[in-house]
C-alpha cells in the first residue's frame, strides 16, 4: 500500500521548465509533472527526490524513491508521463 503526501504538483510546460526541473534547488515543497516523458536526470539536483512514471491513463508503471543526484532514470516503455516529488513524499 502506498502513502502519498499533500502535495502541489506543477507542469513543467516550457522548455526552461523541463530544462531545469528541480534543479539547484533546496527544501523542495512541490512536485513537477513532465508530460509526454520517459526518462530524467537528477544531475546537479541539491537533494533527493522520489519520482513516479505514469501511463497515458496516469496509472502508475514505476515507482522510484529517494533517488539520488547524478543518477538517470529511463521509465519502462508506455510511461507518458513522470512526477519529480520531494524525497519521501511516498
């Protein structure tokens, strides 16, 4: 069984958006939804995020928590979408 936090969740939609993403920036309190996605980075991230890859119907294909900077993540193959969360927001 999974937990969620209350949580804002921003669309990342213009292309500094999706650029950056959570990048270079502390005490994270919102989550970032990238659509039309299936892979990320967490390069030059200040901390740990959790992040869920979603299909086209938002049901959720992964789950990866507390990922740590310099890391890349590819999604399975139908993700569409993927959420950036503050770490142990699930």
């Amino acid at each position: 069984m999974l937990n969620f936090k209350n949580i804002k969740i921003k669309e990342a939609k213009s292309f500094k958006d999706r650029l950056f993403g959570l990048m270079f920036k502390k005490d994270i309190n919102y989550g970032l939804l990238f659509k039309n996605c299936r892979s990320i980075h967490t390069f030059f991230m200040k901390e740990q995020i959790d992040v869920i890859a979603t299909d086209k119907n938002d049901i959720i294909l992964n789950i990866y928590k507390n990922v740590k900077p310099c890391r890349i993540i590819i999604a399975p193959k139908n993700t569409k979408n993927i959420y950036e969360l503050p770490k142990n927001t699930i």
